[in-house]
C-alpha cells in the first residue's frame, strides 16, 4: 500500500489532523538500535525518538516484555513482586526524600496525579508553570500548556504561567544574575498574585530542561531560587521528568539534579518502558500517603507485571552498556560538531544541550535574532529525505529538535553532523 | 517472601493505603485461561478480572505482542498500518455513524477525551452522570464520582448526577414504565438546571451496564428516553464501555447496543488489549474531526504497532472462541445456578447479570432490602479462602461482582455455584 492510500484512510478512520511527520511522511515498518527502516528498505538514522529510550526493539527488553507477558499480567491488588522490586530501584535513584512510588500507564496520567497531590496538600488550587511548555493531553494538564492557546493565557484562573528563563532571548533587558533573578522574581509574583485573589497556591511545575522550550541553558541559580520561593510558600515543585529523566541528560538520572534542588514530586513517562505504555510519579512520602489515603487512587493497568519487567529492563540496559556515559561522551562530542557547524553557517543561532538532547536555534539574522521558522522547515524535510530523523520545537518552531535513542554514537554523530553541514549548505 | 513482608514492603514505597484485595491478600505468579496462581502453588478460579478478556495469558495474544514488540514500537507520527487495519475493524463493529477512532493508553483517557469532545462540540460545560458511577482517576474524570464525595456531590458546578436507575430499590414511589420515566426526567430536570445556570449542557456519560452502580436491570425505554433528551437538548450521549464493552454481555459487541440508541460516542478500555494498556474513542466523525482540529491532540504511546497487535489479537479469539456466543450460554447457565441458589439462601435478595458480568445482592431482610454489607464481604473473603476470586460492588456493597475472563465455561460455573452455595449456607 503506498503512502497516499496510508494517508487517505488516516485521514477517514483518525481525522483529516491526526499529527504526521514531514512533506512527505515516512511509512516505518521496522526499528532496532538507532536505525528506523521503511517500507521500502530504506534506513534512517532515527535522531527525534527518546521513547525508545535504550534502542529500538532493545532485545533485553522485548524478551522481558514477552516472558511476562506469558507468565502473568494482573492489576496491583494482588501481591506481586515485581512492582516492589521495580518501586524500590527506582526511587533508589533519587534524592532520599523522595521514597515512594505510584505508577502509571502514561506521563499524562503522571502530571495528573502530581497536580492532585499538589492541590490536595496545599488546599490551595494554583498552580504555576513556565509560558511554552506542555505536560500532556488530559483537561487539568492541558490547562498548563498556555502557549498553545490563542490568547497565551490558560483557560482557568487557577493556572498562571511564567515567562521561561532564557539568556538567548531574554525577557528583560538585563543580562548575568539579575536576569534569573528577575526570572525567577515573576513566580514569586505569581504566587502573591494567587494569595491576592484567593487562589491559594500550590505548587510549581517545569521540565527542568525546558524542553519544549527549545532547551535555553540555564543556570543553578536560577532553579534554587524559583524551588526556594515555591517552598517558603508552602508549594511543592514537581519536576517533569519525562524528557528529562532516565539519564538522558548523562550527567545526572535526573534532570532536576543538575541545579542541587530537590523535588517534591516527579513525574515520569516516555522512556521508562522504552515504548511499552508505563509513567510514573515518585514523591515524598507524605505527600503520597497524604493522597492515597484522600483519594482512593487506583490505576487498572498502572504497575502490572508486564510494564514493570519493561521498565526493569531499561534500567538494566542502561546500567549495563553505560548509556550515561554514551550520553555525556556523545553528547559532548555533537555539541563540539555543532559549534563547527555554526562558525561555518550564519543560519545557526544558538548551540545548546544536554547529555543527548540537542537544541539548534535557526535564526534569519544573528544580530536580530529573527527566527528562522521556514528554514527550521526545510532543514527537517530535507534531512528526512537523506535519511535522518529530526524534529523541531520553541514557541518560533525554529529550535532544530535532536534526542536520538541513548545507544547513539560518535559513528552516529559524523552521520549526523556531515548530513547537517550538507543540508544547511544548501539552504 | 512471604506475604507479611510483601505487605510491608507496599507499605514502605507504595503506600499504606494503596488498594490490595482480601483480608488474606493472595500473592498471584502466574496466569493462564480462567485460572490464577499463588506463589504456594495453589490455583484460583478467576471470576473477576475482566481485563485479561479472552483468558490469562492467551498465547495468541502474547504471540502478537512478542512479535511486534521484537519488530517496531514507534508512535503514530509516522505512517503504519497496524493503527489503521485495528480501527477500521474496530469502527466496523458500532453503528455506522460511530466511523472514526482515537485510541489511547486507558480506559480514563478515553473519557478525557470524550469530556472535552463533548464540551468542545456543545460550547457548555454541563455534564451528567449517575450518582454512583466510576469513570477513571484524572481531575476531570473523577470529578463525576460524586458516590465517592462525602456529601455525594461533585466538587465542579460542572457536573449533575442523576438517582441511577434501578428497580430493586427504587428512588420513587413508583413501577413499571412510570418509574422509567420519572428516572429519566431526572436527566431532563438536571438538563434545563445547567441551562438555567449559564452553564451549558454539553453531554451525559453513562457505563450502559451500570456496573460500579450494582448492575441493575435497566429496559430499553428509560435509556431511549435519555437519549432522546440529550439529543433534544443539543447534548452528546457518552456510552462508557470500559465494563460493558467486546462482547461482555454476549448478546451486543456493546452495551448500549442493547437499548437500541446510538452513542455519539464511545470510550473503551479495561479488556481491549487483554491487559496490555490500551483504550480508545470512537465517535461520530464530525465530533472527531471538531476535536482533532481544535485540540492538536497527541498521544505518545497511543495507537502505537504493539498496542495495536495486542487489540487486534483480541478481537481475534473473540471471534475464532465464538466467546460472545459462551457469554451468552454461560451466562444463562450461571443466572440459573444463582437463581436456584436464591431460592434456597434468604441473604441473596437480588439475582442480576449481562452476559459474563454478574450481580448478587446481598440483604440480611428481603422485605426491608437492608443491605448486607457485612456479610458481602465475609462471603468474598470466603471464596477466596476456598480459591475463587470475585469481588462487591454498588452504593452499598454488597453486591457480589462476578465478572470472569470470557472462556470461563460451564464446569467452571458449577464450581463457582456449588462453593458459592457453601459459602452462603456457612455465613
């Protein structure tokens, strides 16, 4: 079946908008590694896809899922190991404060349980979040992503969203500490604004590598502070560890721990089961008792022993081929590539990253600043027509979008960077 | 491990109150067909998960999911045939107006959807239930467990619910049709208040069996009567087919089916990927297309080729088990049993069911009906001292819930009537 026959009866059975990548879209039958293959035999270099987090197809983790899958998948209220086991691993991972578990089918569902926690600990309802993010497609959580509204203003009075913190663009006409002070001064003004008007206030949620941002490099200062004004109000600070987590950033499990803040309240998703349907939320303990003995959360699929042995499987082959180390090692050795290509291309803005996750900022103009929208479009078709995955992200959808399968190498990276050079080239 | 430390250990990083069955909770390593087992060896009759659908572990299943999981898990971004050839045969099986699909990780992010489709489509926010139904954990969602609030309402001026409709212990001095319909103008009366309000009505979602309410026997007349008010009133009628839904009740693929009304539109959950995490909307293609157009809706492990296999493997041995066709003949056998056990037991004051989903009510006086709650639950903890699980449900619990896997076959039904007959004479 060719492509237009695919996308017609898309467009019939999934709604003429069901999202699709590219001009022309690619029809993948097959994936292992960092390597998607389409129909047609072709491979391409997949540089988008954190979900499959340790690979595609990572033989570990399908063999995990397939002798579960034949031993037994049952709800949580039965005894069973293995949510125990996996529990347990994971919250090891964090900061000591942080020493339980619940887990979901999906990152959305995880937000949405940090947002409960949050109000029904506080009393109060509002909740702060940066001014371009997003944290999933339910009501409550869809009420946070204000740059996707026309007006840039959440739908309900209990959200209010801050400018996010960037020194490529700044919101002030300030440069050094004062402008992440007078970042982080705007939460502060947004938690008296809800006290004025009642609100109360709860808490305050990022991902703390702004990646839907476009990735802008942010320092330590800034995050302690906003964690500081959040506690000194009562708040919690849920840290969205869905594109940040699971070591992508190589230096740290977890993207929080770059700045030395602690989190009230994590929330997990896309690459915990390497694909297979699993999130989570990891919590002080009395924040998660406090909800679980207000709300009879009970999740069906949430925690059973399929999506445990997934996740269990991840964590092994991340520890096992040192996907971290890869991460820092490769993500360095990118970053350096793409430095080059910027001295080399007038069209490259901005250079950012971490671990492996890279932003690219296309600019029309470097003095200006003026977004390179269109060109950011054309750079991702054409490098899907030579065989590289990207996409791209910011609220000028001109932030070149990298975040390859962790396994990605300095072999890997070349292709990447010379396809690059080659695409930029011509545009 | 034994079971004290297992508790202890849910305890510590699940939570004290994370929900767990049984005063003696069973410790369960492995499934297969209609049976579950412990650690211990023991082996349980399984008469109340109706996640794992077509039986635990059906190899078919567990085939499709081993298969595609080893070939390609990627999102729906790119083109794939899986999510299209499963929701064209999915569609095929509703009404020729429910023609297009969403599908999702859960049974509560369907009804997300559904909720913000039907708000979305009518412009108001006003939205109907029963007053003691379940529908899923997130925000929205849970705002219509009004049975779960201490005052019994909900805690948005967003959502009404309505006495659900039951014959047994009925909410008005009434019988017969008259009853129905004074049931039903509670739907008409909740209608003209959010208009009155300012509100907006924007749709009703009920579970077309009624399955968290205690299953009562519903005719066609009230439900037609409904539909005919929300769809007078410009409203959308929600079918939560979560319980009822992939041939539960035997006779109708869908629960409401059996009343003769169309849905505008259709969550689905719980058994769809035999407890691989999947859900879905279907819905009328103008709501669908409304919402998509609107709402830039993505999910990330939704539709994805695992999902998919697992769903389409189940409506496969649906199918070549004809177990629509054992719902029904097991079914009538099972209501027979529990009707003889009624005649003999003064405690079973109610005998109810749809296909494969059983309701048992429990009543320590048949002409008072006072529940019997107390002993509903010593009956549970008794089967399952004797290896058969079931469950309770309803505002009173004590209704029994017996809702197996769908091989679940005549000899298994006469070990489930002649223990229950025991149980019943002991208590």
């Amino acid at each position: 079946m060719n492509n237009k026959e695919l996308i017609d009866r898309r467009a019939r059975i999934m709604g003429e908008n069901a999202p699709l990548f590219y001009e022309e879209p690619v029809h993948i039958v097959r994936g292992e590694g960092v390597w998607l293959y389409d129909a047609d035999g072709k491979k391409y270099l997949d540089v988008y896809n954190n979900v499959p987090h340790v690979g595609h197809c990572h033989p570990h983790v399908v063999n995990a899922i397939a002798k579960q899958a034949e031993t037994l998948n049952v709800h949580t209220r039965y005894l069973h190991e293995a949510i125990l086991d996996y529990s347990e691993r994971l919250c090891a991972t964090f900061d000591d404060s942080l020493s339980m578990a619940i887990l979901t089918c999906t990152g959305t569902e995880s937000n949405e349980i940090a947002l409960r926690m949050a109000r029904q600990h506080s009393g109060g309802m509002g909740i702060i979040c940066s001014n371009f993010t997003y944290h999933g497609n339910s009501t409550a959580v869809w009420e946070l992503a204000t740059g996707f509204y026309e007006d840039g203003q959440s739908p309900s009075p209990n959200v209010k969203a801050v400018p996010f913190p960037d020194a490529y663009r700044p919101a002030f006409d300030l440069t050094g500490d004062v402008l992440w002070e007078a970042y982080a001064n705007e939460v502060k003004l947004a938690i008296e604004s809800f006290e004025a008007e009642g609100i109360g206030f709860a808490g305050l949620i990022f991902c703390p590598i702004f990646s839907g941002e476009g990735l802008p490099d942010v320092p330590p200062l800034y995050m302690q502070r906003v964690v500081e004004y959040v506690h000194n109000a009562g708040g919690v600070f849920i840290s969205d560890e869905v594109q940040a987590g699971f070591g992508r950033t190589g230096k740290n499990m977890w993207g929080h721990q770059y700045y030395g803040v602690t989190a009230d309240i994590v929330s997990l998703g896309k690459p915990m089961g390497n694909g297979h349907p699993v999130g989570g939320v990891v919590a002080r303990a009395d924040l998660l008792n406090e909800f679980r003995n207000a709300s009879m959360y009970f999740n069906t699929f949430g925690g059973n022993p399929v999506s445990c042995a997934a996740a269990m499987a991840v964590l092994d082959v991340l520890e096992q081929e040192k996907l971290m180390e890869n991460a820092v090692s490769t993500g360095d050795y990118v970053i350096q590539g793409l430095k080059k290509l910027q001295d080399k291309h007038d069209l490259i803005g901005d250079v950012r990253g971490h671990g492996l996750f890279f932003g690219l900022e296309l600019v029309t103009d470097r003095t200006t600043k003026q977004a390179a929208t269109a060109e950011a479009k054309r750079v991702i078709n054409e490098m899907r027509n030579r065989e590289i995955l990207i996409s791209k992200i910011g609220p000028h959808d001109n932030v070149l979008k990298m975040r390859p399968p962790m396994p990605f190498s300095k072999e890997n990276a070349d292709q990447l960077l010379s396809t690059l050079d080659d695409v930029l080239a011509g545009i």
